[in-house]
C-alpha cells in the first residue's frame, strides 16, 4: 500500500486519504475523522498519535 494514500488509524482501520473530510476533536485530546458519505465507521485517532496523523492528512496537498 502507498503509505501517501493510506494510513493505519488505530487498531484496526486503514483510511485512504481520499475519504476523510474532516475530523472533530475529543475531549480526551483525540480526534474522530469525518468521512465521505456512504461510510458509517467511527474512525478514532487517539491523542498519541493525532499530531503523526495530522502531518501525513496535511502532507497530501504537496
């Protein structure tokens, strides 16, 4: 898998950047990724790992 399209989101999801749309943030500093319509999976990224995730999402405009 091309490590710029997907990413492993905790324990046991694999996202491909093109359906996320957004994310909110938890209280317990995490986040919930938003994704395309048509996907009923609440994604977490816990807060360990949101500033990783966060890097790689943004990168995807270069």
């Amino acid at each position: 898998m091309d490590k710029q399209l997907y990413r492993k989101v905790g324990r046991n999801a694999v996202v491909h950047r093109d359906i996320i749309v957004g994310c909110k943030p938890r209280a317990d500093k995490g986040m919930i990724l938003e994704l395309v319509e048509g996907y009923t999976q609440q994604i977490v990224v816990s807060k360990n790992d949101v500033e990783d995730f966060m890097a790689w999402f943004e990168a995807k405009d270069d």
